[in-house]
C-alpha cells in the first residue's frame, strides 16, 4: 500500500496548486458537486486569468490581495451561492454569458432546444424566430450567432433580465438581428406578428416544489422564472392557447419542460387542434426535454 501523501508545512507558500486542493476538499466538505471545477473556477476570477492557465501555475505563490478575493469567493460558495454568479458569467452553447440574479443559470439540458432550433432553421433562408421568456439571453443569441441570416424576437416580463439579455446581445454583437421586448409573453408583440418558429424555456416547477430545489437554486435563483403555479404549467397552458396566431403554417413550436411532465406536454399538443406530429427530444443525460409539434 503506498504511504500518503505528504501534508506540506503550515508556513509552506500559498501557491496556485496549494489553494486549489484546500478549497477543493472545503469545497466538498460542505456538499459542493463539482468541487474540483468550482475551486478552478473562483481561483481563475480571483487571479484574474483564464482558467486554462493555472495548470502553467501551480507552482506560483498567490498573492495577498488574491487571496482576499479567493477567500471572499469560497465563503459565498460553501453558502450555496452559484459560481456563475459569482464569476457573473457561464458557459453555453461554447459561447460565454453574463449572468447575475436577475436571470437564470444557463444549463447544459437547455442545449438540447438550441441544438434543434439551429437544426431546423438552417434550413430556411431567412427564419424569423420568436423566443418567450429569454433571460440571459442565451437561446436567442446562441441561435443568432449559429444561424447568421435569422431574426430573432426575444421576450421577457422581467426588466431587469432585459438588461442582462442586452448585455449580452451587445457582446456577441447580434444587436442588428436580435430584438429584445418587454412584456408577459406575446403582450409586446404586434397583432400581426408571424413566426417560423416559437421557442420557450418557460417557468414550470410547480410553486410547491420550490422549497424542494437545491439551496443553490432555491435560495440565488429568481422565482419568477420558475415557478409554473400549481402544477408546473400553468404558464406553458397560456402559450399553447395563444401560439397558433403567431405561427405560420408548417411553423415549429419548441418548449423545454421537466422530465416528469412528458405526457402531460403530449396532451396538450392532443388537446390543440392547431398543432400536429409531437415530438419529445431526450437532453444528454436520457431525460424527456424538449416538446417540438408543428403548426397545421
């Protein structure tokens, strides 16, 4: 059996290497999943350099005024504050967000509805494409970065998201292809307003089931983007009733839910005699996602 490893002295220099094992064992010890990453993640916004470059570092000592900040960051972490709120911004679709509590955390699972966005809308020649409920921004900036000749309209009834959302709009530089609007779903939109395609990631944790999500989630998070009243749909019910007078004929309707929810999604495209030809896409961990159903 091979000795353990060797503690270094308690006077030993604080150096790039040392810090990330200590903070990745306190990370873990207070319950954090991805203790190793968060740990890289907060020392790099600490240094303030890109991640990849404290594996050329390991042996370099950090200094005080870092070490402050590192210590600041950690502390807010073990309280289950999000490390992309903390750094303000998060990795999706291989394109870099800001976020802040004002919106979502962008999630690998939400991928799965931009990857068939993108999919479907390559084939058109100039795809006009509505999404409901854009926090960060992310669906719509993704889709426009990947789809050069699309037009996206992108809808919030938060205030303070839109901020965030045009931040980001201006960073990826899709200010002449993306519109941003305030308002409750489809309220900001002209009467006359026809789309190829409606997106949402909308609200749909039940309102009694808050209280069950992570602290990380439950306690940073904004609750208005996500609670979905008493069942988890009552705001997916309202976008189903009023989509079809925004959808052209042939046009894709593309909804993220829970897993949990597949077959109620799959009812309420039955119940709509607007819609037809129903299809749930699985997210890379196997589950049911992403409702997609075509106009008539």
């Amino acid at each position: 059996m091979s000795a353990p490893a060797a503690q270094p002295p308690a006077d030993a220099p604080w150096t790039v290497g040392r810090i990330l094992e200590w903070t990745t064992q306190h990370l873990k010890k207070n319950g954090c999943e991805n203790a190793r990453l968060d740990a890289e993640l907060l020392l790099s916004e600490a240094r303030g350099c890109p991640r990849i470059q404290l594996y050329v570092q390991f042996n370099e000592v950090v200094t005080d005024p870092q070490r402050t900040r590192m210590r600041d960051l950690v502390k807010r972490r073990t309280q289950a504050e999000p490390v992309a709120y903390l750094i303000g911004r998060r990795e999706f679709f291989s394109l870099d967000f800001l976020v802040n509590r004002d919106v979502l955390v962008p999630r690998p699972d939400t991928e799965t509805l931009v990857l068939e966005l993108i999919t479907e809308a390559r084939k058109y020649e100039n795809p006009r494409i509505l999404e409901l409920g854009t926090g960060s921004g992310c669906i719509a900036i993704s889709t426009a970065v990947n789809v050069p000749t699309a037009r996206v309209t992108a809808v919030d009834v938060s205030a303070p998201a839109l901020v965030v959302a045009n931040d980001n709009v201006q960073k990826h530089k899709v200010a002449d292809r993306v519109t941003l609007l305030h308002g409750d779903l489809f309220a900001p939109l002209p009467a006359d307003s026809q789309f190829d395609f409606v997106v949402s990631n909308p609200p749909y944790i039940a309102d009694a089931e808050i209280e069950q999500l992570s602290n990380d989630v439950k306690l940073h998070e904004p609750h208005l983007a996500l609670k979905g009243g008493t069942d988890g749909l009552e705001i997916i019910r309202r976008l189903f009733a009023a989509v079809p007078a925004f959808l052209v004929s042939g046009g894709r309707l593309l909804i993220e839910f829970s897993p949990e929810q597949a077959e109620r999604m799959l009812r309420l495209v039955a119940e709509n005699e607007s819609f037809r030809d129903p299809r749930i896409l699985k997210d890379m961990a196997g589950r049911a996602r992403v409702l997609v159903a075509t106009r008539r």
